[in-house]
C-alpha cells in the first residue's frame, strides 16, 4: 500500500514576473515552459506509485492551488489602494455566461464549476507543486495493483442541511455519477473504469476500479467530483437540487434566479477548509453573489461603476485600460487541460478525407486570427494541451501554416472542383458545412468562427454558421448536426485527451461525450489506454506527446488558441485562489473601507 496522511498546514506563496502586456501575475503559478523542452515530464503526483503529501518540483503546474493577494502593476503610494483586508462584506462577482445546472454530480461546464467550488468540498486538494493534500480526507491508501483507493475521512464534517458527510455519502455521489441514466458531464470521465463503493467503516470509504487509473487521486480535488448531500438529492429531486445545491462548502446557497444571479451566504459551521487554504475556520466574506452579465461592455462597466467588485473574462480590449487603473487590479490565470480546438465531424460528407481536414488548417491564418481577435491576451494553440498541463509538448509547433494554395490543391485532390458560384462541388454535392457555436458568445468565439468562414469561403467551402444557446447547442452535438464545434475542457491531466479522442466518446443520442470530430482511430485508443495506467512519469509524457503527433499527421482537430482565465477586481482585494483553473474565495477579504 501507498498512503497518504495530514501534514502540517503550511501555505506557500510564490513571485511570478510580469509578461510583456505587463498584466499582473501574482496569482499565477508558473511561468511558460522551456522552449528547449518538447515534452514536459509528468509529476511524481499523477503516478499511483507516489502519493504521500510532500512538496515536489513541478516547473509549470499552474493548475494547482495558489493563495495569494490581488495586486495590481501599480507600486505602493502611486495612488492604489492601501487600505488592509477586512472580514465581512458582501463580494459580488459578474460571470460572463449563464449556468445550465449547479448540481455537482452531473455539471460539467467551466462556469458551474467556478460557482460550484464555493459550495461543496473535495476528498484532497492539490498544492501548488501538484502533490495531493488532505481536505475532506485526512489519510488514503492505493493498492499495489492500482485497483483499489481507500479514503479516511474526518469525522466532523457535515452539509449545510445538518445532515452528516461519511462514507455513505461518498457512495452515493459516486455511485450517482456512475450511473448512465443521470447523464453527468463532469464528473463521469473522472472515475475512470469505476467498479463500485463501499463505505467499509462509517467514515472510511473503499473505491474499487476494474484497472489502473492513474489520474484518479488528482481527479479527487475536482469540484465535479466535489461531495453533496444525498438527503438534499433525494428530498429536492435532480431538477430542484440542480437550482439550489446543498454541499459542505464554505458558501451556502441561498437563492438562485437563472439567467441572473445566484446568491450565497457564509457556512458559520465550516471548520474544515483544505490543506492549502490560508486558514481555517468559516469564511471571512458575509455573502457571495454571482451576477450574470453576459455583455463584455456592461460587465467592465459594471465593476468601474461600483456595482460589482470582481469580473471574470475581461474584455481584451480593455487590458491597457484596467492595468493603468490604479482603482483595479488585473490578473490571467492560465488554464490547465486542452487548448481549445476546432473539432470535424468526420461523419459529415468530405471531413472523411484527411486531405478535406488539411485543406481547412491551411486555409484559414490561425495566427492572425488570435492576433486579431484577443489583442495579445492569448496564444495560438499549435498543439492539444496548454502549456501549464502535465504532459504538455511543443512538438507541434510551427507543423503546418497558412497556405491557401495549397488548401485549394488538397481540396482538388480530394475531388472537390469549384463550381460556377465559387463553392466547391462533388459528385453533385456542395461543400458546405454547418459550424455550431455557443451563444451568448464565449471568449470572442462567434468572431472567431465569422473569421474561419471568411477564410474558407476564399477556398470554396462555405460555411453555415449556427450561434445557439446551450440546449440546442448539446442536441445538435448528440445528433450529430453540425461538421465543425469547438471546445476546450479544464482538467489537471493528460487523460483528459481520452475524453476528447477515445473513439467510445462519440457523442450519440443517449451520451454526452466530447468526441466532437467523431474519431475511430485504434491507435490512438490503445495509446490513450495505456496513457491512464502508466505510472512512470516520463513514459507517460512519451505516451500524450505521440498522441498529439497523430492527431496533428490526421487533422483530426486543429487548435485555436490557449485558454487563459482573466479577472478584473477593485484593488485590494486579497486571498484569491484557484484549484484547477476554478477560482476560490474561502480565503478572499474585501479592503478595508
């Protein structure tokens, strides 16, 4: 057995420089990676072969939890704020998109989690050099095989509903998860091959796996994997629960108004904060409010007016702006997983043809479109996971360009002549593809989508642009009507290609997996197979790099840029954190008045 224990709380703070848009970094992790490295080692904490809480060196692990101020590029006494950090107070924080469900279990967008994580605890937490720490349990022991996890839990923990969190409450979320019938989006992948749960002592729950899972002790500190209550599942029913969530988190639901707000107030019970956090004890902000405001204009306008104190996704645009304002602190919060990408469904006429696929690459100026479009704010995505990702390699830069003449030359390989309106055609068939994205717009992606058919159009493939809201969005994704749907997804490790490539991932009308570009390659499986139980750290990094190779050879997807996290606050604002990608606010003090 390897076993995991409580060490001595200690947090850890760490100086990260300025990059050149000259943005605050205080709360980011890492610095980018060494372009002298290809691919980038797995920490010894993925591997099921080491598990004890200790501090490692991880370079660029950006995913893991960081406790720190939110300080703006302006230097004691130039006119910021220098009034110190109260306890109390009301922080109200604007999202940029509406939540589509707040019940853990079966949630699975960014947005939800980032609601969610201020509402249920985690099994562990990971620190900022990615080692597991205790939250929810204090110790875990993993079998020999890989097969079997066993989780103490601390004895003191209840639900905002008075009801206790033990073992039994562990199963049932994971069993609940488990099952196909509840649909989870989230959380599902993050088991893994799931066997069952037993809760062997009242508070010692014993997870059983049909294999090796390497990632799952990371995958225990997700929010999606976070604990609700099973008395308020089962008393609300899903529909009601998803509305107003009953966790043990530091923040209780109060009320929740769809499309506008969601309301919380402080847990005055909570004692039992993570390992990571900067103390312990119930939170010190009274009330928490998350105000939906989807117009990027009104959301910036909002904070500058008063009426909100935190902003998350910051207009590009306005980057100069809040940086030179002495009244607001600035920060980017690079995301760990995949980069986002545009995805072809290779079940719609011509995305078949690997030469159609590397027609549409060569076609469009990727580059120029990140450019244009984010002003510098992100990067182009060469490959498939960001630079802060366990995993990550730089293999696939610079493996193809724009070159529309040779788009137009694959395009006429593959039988696709141009017609007499310019528009190609094929045995009587056009080439037109339907493009689906989210409306309301999520990080400029309908202007991105607008840019890749202008790019297309001038090679003969028109494109029908789709802009929906989220439940059409998801049918047309399990129906499969669409051809090209972009997607990233947060997650802190490599596995999570599995999600996105793994050939049983297909999204079909019962399951909602995101195989987008309807993949069936053996190859890849097999790999990604063997990504998830290897446990030497480099082999696994070997494994995720000849993934992306083959992936790039095939134009299976093709990356779009690097996912970053912005927020813009009042100055002085203190104790921010993230866990995964997902800010939280159990630490966070508004200034003193």
């Amino acid at each position: 057995m390897v076993r995991g224990c409580r060490p001595k709380v200690t947090i850890w703070f760490r100086s990260v420089g300025s990059d050149s848009h000259r943005m605050n970094r205080s709360l980011s992790v890492s610095e980018h990676p060494s372009r002298a490295r290809r691919a980038r080692p797995l920490p010894d904490s993925l591997g099921a072969s080491v598990i004890t809480p200790s501090r490692r060196s991880l370079g660029a692990a950006a995913f893991m939890v960081t406790a720190a101020t939110i300080t703006g590029c302006s230097a004691p006494g130039d006119g910021g704020s220098t009034a110190g950090p109260a306890e109390g107070g009301t922080l109200t924080y604007a999202l940029d998109t509406p939540l589509n469900s707040l019940d853990p279990n079966l949630a699975g967008a960014a947005q939800e989690g980032r609601v969610l994580r201020q509402v249920v605890d985690s099994l562990v937490s990971l620190d900022a050099d990615g080692a597991v720490q205790p939250w929810l349990a204090e110790e875990w022991e993993v079998s020999d095989d890989g097969e079997q996890y066993v989780f103490t839990l601390r004895d003191d923990v209840m639900f905002s509903d008075d009801t206790p969190l033990n073992a039994e409450a562990v199963c049932f979320n994971f069993d609940r998860i488990a099952d196909p019938a509840n649909g989870s989006l989230g959380a599902k992948p993050m088991l893994g091959p799931y066997a069952g749960c037993e809760a062997t002592e009242e508070f010692t729950a014993t997870i059983s796996l049909t294999e090796p899972f390497v990632p799952f002790l990371n995958y225990a500190s997700s929010t999606f994997l976070g604990i609700a209550s099973p008395a308020a599942v089962e008393t609300m029913g899903a529909a009601e629960f998803a509305q107003a969530p009953v966790g043990s988190g530091p923040f209780v639901v109060e009320s929740y108004t769809p499309n506008d707000r969601v309301t919380m107030v402080r847990n005055e019970d909570y004692q039992w904060g993570p390992a990571t956090a900067a103390h312990q004890g119930p939170a010190y902000l009274d009330k928490l409010v998350f105000q939906i405001i989807p117009d990027a204009t009104v959301r910036i306008g909002s904070l500058r007016a008063g009426e909100v104190d935190m902003i998350g996704v910051v207009p590009e645009t306005e980057f100069t702006a809040v940086d030179a304002d002495t009244t607001l602190d600035l920060l980017s919060e690079p995301q760990p997983g995949t980069t986002a990408q545009l995805f072809l469904n290779q079940s719609q006429p011509g995305l078949d043809d690997v030469n159609v696929r590397k027609a549409i690459r060569a076609a469009v100026d990727w580059e120029t479109a990140v450019q244009s479009l984010y002003f510098g704010a992100y990067d182009y995505a060469w490959g498939l996971l960001t630079p802060v990702t366990p995993g990550y390699s730089d293999s696939a830069e610079g493996a193809y360009e724009y070159d529309p003449e040779l788009a137009a030359e694959l395009l006429e390989e593959a039988g696709w002549i141009e017609g007499a309106d310019g528009i190609r055609e094929k045995n009587g068939e056009r080439l037109v593809l339907r493009y689906i994205e989210s409306d309301p717009s999520v990080q400029k992606k309908q202007d991105y989508g607008s840019f890749i058919a202008a790019n297309l159009a001038d090679v003969g493939i028109e494109v029908d642009l789709a802009f929906q809201a989220n439940a059409p969005l998801q049918a047309d994704r399990q129906n499969s009507n669409y051809a090209l749907a972009t997607l990233s997804y947060s997650n802190a490790d490599p596995n999570v290609l599995a999600n996105t490539l793994l050939s049983s991932n297909i999204p079909t009308p019962e399951q909602a997996t995101f195989n987008l570009s309807h993949i069936e390659d053996s190859e890849l499986d097999a790999l990604l197979a063997e990504g998830r139980t290897e446990t030497d750290a480099d082999a696994r990094a070997a494994i995720y790099e000849e993934v992306q190779d083959i992936v790039i050879e095939n134009a299976y997807t093709i990356g779009m840029y690097v996912p970053v996290y912005t927020i813009a606050s009042k100055a002085g604002i203190t104790g921010l954190s993230f866990s995964i990608g997902y800010p939280m606010l159990y630490d966070v003090q508004l200034p003193s008045s």
